[in-house]
C-alpha cells in the first residue's frame, strides 16, 4: 500500500488499515492537512498483508503510528487528530 514517507523529521508515520474501509480512508482524509504541514504522508500498511499486524490491529484499525508508537485509533474526531499532532514539528 505504499512506501515510507519522512517528514522532515525523519520520523515516519505508519497508517494501518485495509482495503475498502471507510474508517481507514476517514482517518486518511482528516490526517492530510496536518501532516502535509510537517512535511509527511503516511505509509499506509494494509493488516491483510501481514498476520502479525492482523493479529495486533484488526479490531482497532485504522491505527496510526508516528515514530513507533500507537498515537490514534479507531474514529477519532477532527480535533482528537488535531490534538494528536498538536506538537510534533518538522
């Protein structure tokens, strides 16, 4: 689904997800204003592809990962995503 993408940063921030989910490409659509201001994209990772990210993510997607760590999950509102990234500079 995607390569890495590093903000200027060098962290990268992972979207777990998977086809046709409309949770996944909400998240997706709400994320791109704040991380295009950071100069990021999200690697996109569908748990399809992986048993290992199936198992840890499945019931929780999407999941996003900013530097190795679960920072929004499942339906996050506007400003929860906004909040989230609040802080996180390039």
């Amino acid at each position: 689904m995607g390569i890495a993408h590093h903000g200027l940063t060098g962290m990268t921030f992972i979207l777990y997800g998977r086809r046709s989910c409309h949770l996944c490409d909400r998240l997706e659509v709400l994320l791109v204003p704040h991380l295009r201001k950071l100069g990021a994209t999200p690697n996109k990772r569908d748990i399809d592809d992986d048993p290992a990210w199936y198992d840890l993510y499945h019931e929780r997607i999407p999941v996003l990962e900013y530097d190795g760590r679960v920072i929004l999950e499942g339906r996050p509102s506007a400003e929860e995503v906004a909040a989230a990234l609040r802080g996180i500079r390039g």
